[in-house]
C-alpha cells in the first residue's frame, strides 16, 4: 500500500549565510582555487569575500569569518597528495 501523503512539503528559503556560502563554493570550483598556491588562495579570499560583503549586506563579520573559515577547509585536501607521481611511487 502506498502512503498518504499529507500536506505538501514546505520548502525553507535559505538565509543569506547559506546563499553566500553556497555562491563561494561554487566560485571556488570555478576558479581553479582549489590548484592556487596558498599566496594565490589567501589574495583571492580576501577580494571574494569583500565582494560577498557587498552582495550579502546583512552577513555580519562573525559570519563572514565563518565563511572564509569554511573555504579555506574546503580548499585543502583531507589527504595530502604525493608532490612527484612516478613510476617509482
């Protein structure tokens, strides 16, 4: 027998934390950061997120922390990658 279903799904609309949070990742992922030296990752978190900033008004500065806090993490490996790939490894 199939279920019932009842009322429908209410979807939440996301807050603009998540909505930030979200559009950085997203442009993490399309701007090769992931492959950036560290000097290359922390120049460009620092325009990002003033740009988010701007995008968001309503982030405060705990938050925007926050979200360079969770880039950065997503931005290194869990596990470090061989420097040299060989034949030998």
């Amino acid at each position: 027998m199939a279920k019932k279903r009842g009322e429908p799904r209410k979807y939440a609309i996301p807050t603009s934390f998540e909505q930030a949070r979200d559009e950085l990742f997203s442009h993490i992922l399309r701007c090769g950061v992931l492959e950036a030296s560290l000097e290359h990752q922390k120049e460009w978190f620092d325009d990002t997120l003033l740009y988010l900033a701007d995008r968001f008004t309503d982030l405060t500065e705990p938050e925007l922390h926050e979200l360079r806090v969770l880039g950065e993490r997503y931005c290194r490996p869990v596990v470090a990658r061989p420097s040299t790939v060989g034949a030998n490894a």
